[in-house]
C-alpha cells in the first residue's frame, strides 16, 4: 500500500459523542520527531513502527519499537519517544476514547499498556493506510465508519498480535513457580491464601495484588478456574467417574459444592456439561 503523503490526520465526528469508539486522532508520520509528554495523553493512544526504530519510555520501562511492533498506552500515562541511535523511524499512530474504549479492551482481552508483536502478513497490518485513505476521500462524514474500522483493528490486533506488557511479563515470572504449584495441588481441598503466598514466600496481600495486575482475578478465583477446567477434562474424558469422585479429585469438598459451582461458571450442570461432550 502506498503511503499516506501528510503526517497527520485528526478527526472530529460531530453529532456522534456517544459512539462505542471515538477517534480522535490517526495519522502517518514518515519522520517521527522526538515527543515528550509529562502528563501523558488524553485518549488511548496506540503507535506502531512502519520503517526503522524508536525508543519508548513510559512510567519506568522502556521498550524498542521495531518493524511489526507497536504499544498502546492508557490516557494520561507520561510517556516520551524519538528514534532510535538517530535512524530514520516511520510511525503510524491511532488515538481514541469513547463510552465503552474500555470495555472493548478488556473484552479483546488487551491490557494496557500492552506492547505487541506480530508477523509481516497479519490481517491489521494495512488497516491504518487503509483508514487514512478512506478518511482522506472525505467518505466518513459522521465518523461511522472509522469507529466501526478501529474496532476491527483492535479485535485483529488483540487476536494476531502477540501481547507482551512488560509488567505483566514480569509479574508472570513471578508467578510461575505458585502457577506450576497449583497444577499439581489443586486437589487438595484446604488451600487457602496463606497457603498460596507461602509457596513464594511473600505476604497473602502482595500475591492478591500481582494476581489482580496479571489476571484480573483473586488467587483463589484463579484456583478455582483451574478446578473448574480439569473437572471438565475428565468429565469429558472419563466417562466410568463419578460426579462426586471427579468433585473430590479437583478439590471441592463435596458433590453439591462442585455442582453449584460448575454451574456458576459454564451455565450448565456437570451432567449437562458430560453429555455434550
């Protein structure tokens, strides 16, 4: 796809304030210059590496913005980019908000900020060109379709790209040796938090906060999840067990127990559940 010729294109929809996505901004820059903003942006603001590279810094971490490579950040995050070693660095640029900007993140399971990854051929990879030439030909007067075309990028983005939030990262490593613990005890009935945070040897509080920054849940939801998926293992798997040995096998204390708890999570009964599969 040909390059945009201007570097920037901002979009104002008017009559539209309540659009699920608003688009303020998107644009092509063949130059990046340096940027520095203390106080952060406004809105989403996403950037993505066209040709060379750049240095990012946001909060405390800094990341290489190379080809195929690209990082959302939340409103107001400070943040500050320029090239890299003085290379030539081309960048596309989307920011945005709206009454569900949020929502739609969270359901594309995208946490920012999140930096991301993928291959020469991914399906969003032309979309940005592709919105600017459309915005260009002035066919989006109430901005309709520019909303509907971010929405696609971001669920193409969140289905393609290979998300990597530096924290997030980190906070995995530390938790890989409880998650490999977990694996192999989740069938004892009796964990409880305390016993979770001994496994890493920090506080029950400490462990409850890096779950929630990496997976949006407790450590004990967490646990339960787990039960919940190998509960469904073998109730697809072994059809000779019995409810009531597979709810003691996961570590429900008894049948009902498990039952309500099943159906909380998948709508439907373990018996429900069996016969399905």
């Amino acid at each position: 796809m040909q390059m945009p010729a201007y570097r920037r294109f901002v979009f104002s929809p008017s009559g539209n304030p309540h659009l699920p996505l608003l688009v303020e901004s998107i644009g092509y820059n063949p130059n990046q210059e340096k940027v520095s903003r203390p106080e952060g942006y406004p809105c989403y603001h996403w950037i993505q590496t066209e040709t060379g590279e750049g240095m990012l810094t946001y909060g405390n971490e800094s990341v290489l913005l190379e080809a195929q490579t690209g990082l959302l950040l939340p409103p107001g995050m400070p943040h500050a980019y320029e090239a890299s070693d003085g290379k030539g660095w081309s960048t596309y640029y989307l920011t945005f908000g709206g009454e569900a900007a949020s929502h739609i993140l969270s359901a594309f399971a995208i946490r920012e900020p999140a930096f991301f990854r993928w291959e020469p051929d991914s399906p969003h990879t032309p979309l940005l060109g592709a919105m600017l030439e459309r915005l260009d030909r002035g066919n989006d007067p109430f901005g309709l379709e520019i909303s509907s075309d971010t929405y696609r990028f971001l669920g193409l983005l969140g289905k393609f790209g290979q998300a990597s939030s530096i924290s997030v990262t980190r906070n995995m490593e530390k938790l890989e040796p409880l998650l490999r613990w977990m694996g192999i005890h989740y069938g004892n009935p009796d964990i409880g938090l305390d016993t979770l945070a001994e496994v890493l040897g920090i506080s029950g509080r400490h462990l409850s906060k890096l779950f929630r920054l990496t997976f949006g849940l407790s450590p004990y939801a967490y646990l339960v999840q787990m039960r919940i998926h190998k509960a469904k293992e073998r109730l697809a798997g072994s059809t000779d067990s019995t409810v009531t040995s597979i709810a003691e096998e996961t570590g429900f204390r008894d049948a009902s127990h498990f039952v309500a708890t099943f159906r909380k999570h998948t709508g439907m009964t373990p018996q429900q559940f069996r016969k399905l599969h």
